[in-house]
C-alpha cells in the first residue's frame, strides 16, 4: 500500500540518495550524518499572478488520438478522450465530433438510442471541436504498443550494510505497517509514503509480507525527526528522504490546473505536478513555467502531431 498525493494517478519521489535515512546495523533509531536536519524553506505552490489561459489552442495541421478511444453518440458524436462512464450505454464528457457519419465507421454498438464504438481517429482540431478525417476500429487496429511505464516503487536510500531487514520483529507486522502510514501522513512536512516490496519474490498479489518491504516516507523537514517518529511505530526495512514540496502543495497545484481550458486530468509525481489537456502548443507550458517556475509543471497533449 501507500499514500498518494494525487488526482489522477500515483506519486513517488526524486531524492538524492546521499541524504537519504537509511538504516544502519550500528544505530537504527539515529539519522544518518550525512542527512540535513531539515531542508530549506520549502517554495511556495502559489503561481506568481499570470492570468490562466482561457481558449484551448488549437493544432496546425492534422492530429491524431494516441491509440484508441472511444467514440459516443447520444445525439451527435462525441470524441472521448478522458475517463468514460462504463455503463450501458457508456457515458464521457468528450469534444464535439465533426463529419462523422457510422455508415462509414462500421463496428459500433448501440443501445437505448446511444452508438459507440472504438477507434484510433485522425483529424483537425480547432480548439473547440474536432473534425474526423479517418478512423480505423478496433479490430483493424494493429499498433506497436510499448511496453506500459509502471510507477517507480523503488527504495531510493543505499541499501545499508548487511542488507535490507528486520531491526525489531514485534512492531514488523501487518498492523504496525498500516499505523506507519497513518504516523506518517501526519509528520510536519509530508510528501509521500510508499511501499517497496521488491524484496519478496515469491510474494502473492496483495498479500505483503511486513518482513519483506521497506516502507519508504519523503518529507520536506526534519528528517531525523520523522525516522524518530516512525521508529517509534515500525521495526522494519525504513528509508526517509528528503522532498521539495509538500503533498499540501502538490495537491493545491494540481486543483489549480484543473482550470486550464481543455484539461483531462492532473497528477503529482515525483515533485512534479503534470497536466495532461486536449492539446497544447507548447503556450500553455509556456504559461506554466511564468507562472510556477520551471520544471514544476508538465504539460502533455492527449492529441498528437500527425508525422
């Protein structure tokens, strides 16, 4: 398990290793030396005043969806492509359709009225609807998928002499495990807490060992004072490192883009907050390096280029 900072999707951390808390067979309650007591003043999540983009750009030239998505008519076309409802019929807020006509995009359903289908579709965006120039169905699709980026749940302190294990055995259980999260969400400066289970090979699905993982806490203050706080509460495998904004501060960031004109989603990651809208050009990353500062917000367009 582990706690998110997130609307969307999951969040880790980029730390440097050298000031990480690992454990260490000679002290496992103390700091290590080369930790910071604390960080810096951690920056503040609130944008300098840059007025928020208002009309969504639009594409020179044709675009493309990245793979298939879902086509729904329940009156007039709609491309889908953010979360769609999997009702019966299926339900999405998507962008108005242009010069789509199901005579020529077989494969759909339909039910109560409503058609739907699956399709990859080119075409012309506007910036505030889409006019389709091709579909190919799902069943005629035949892509070069990649290989699906899974999140990074690795531990990034130096594993400690004598290798990851267990320090007190009476406070590495199941509810010790559990009672660290929640001691963690609470600690001055909380960014992230996740759990790394790659010690266990043989593990099932679902079912993690306490003797087994290394629960992994990112704060942006204090750190010799949280490992206290937790040491406290657990006697496992334990790495606390050093973060640059808060899961406060993401959070208020990631609520704050939900304003840009065509956003689908937002999630923080790695002290990144990312954006995910229909289109951008490359102004409305532009508008969020103004206004943010650099490398804090990602921007990326769920249409792309046609090459």
């Amino acid at each position: 398990m582990r706690t998110r900072s997130t609307l969307a999707l999951a969040a880790l951390l980029l730390a440097t290793t050298a000031s990480c808390g690992a454990e260490t067979d000679a002290d496992s309650e103390a700091t290590s030396p080369s930790e910071p007591a604390s960080t810096s003043e951690s920056p503040t999540a609130s944008p300098s005043p840059q007025p928020i983009p208002t009309a969504a750009p639009a594409a020179e030239g044709e675009v493309r969806t990245d793979g298939v998505v879902t086509v729904i008519d329940a009156g007039s076309p709609q491309l889908c492509l953010g979360a769609v409802a999997m009702s019966l019929p299926p339900q999405c807020q998507g962008l108005p359709l242009l010069g789509w006509k199901w005579a020529d995009h077989p494969g759909y359903d339909e039910r109560a009225g409503v058609r739907w289908g699956s399709y990859a579709v080119t075409g012309t965006w506007d910036g505030t609807s889409f006019t389709v120039t091709s579909a190919i169905p799902l069943d005629s699709y035949d892509p070069e998928t990649p290989e699906p980026e899974l999140p990074d749940l690795s531990t990034p302190c130096p594993e400690p002499e004598g290798g990851w294990r267990v320090l007190k055995p009476a406070k590495t259980t199941t509810a010790t495990m559990e009672a660290t999260f929640t001691e963690a969400s609470r600690l001055p400066g909380f960014a992230e807490a996740w759990l790394d289970t790659s010690l266990d090979t043989s593990k099932t699905p679902g079912s993690d060992d306490p003797t087994k993982v290394i629960i992994n806490v990112a704060v942006t203050e204090d750190l010799s004072g949280a490992k206290a706080t937790l040491r406290k509460v657990w006697g496992g495998a334990l790495c606390v490192t050093p973060a640059k904004y808060t899961e406060a501060q993401l959070t208020t960031m990631a609520t704050e883009l939900q304003q840009l004109p065509g956003v689908l989603s937002t999630s923080a990651s790695r002290d990144l907050v990312e954006a995910t809208v229909v289109y951008d050009d490359g102004s409305l990353q532009e508008w969020a390096d103004a206004s943010y500062g650099e490398g804090r917000i990602e921007i990326s367009s769920a249409l792309l280029p046609v090459e």
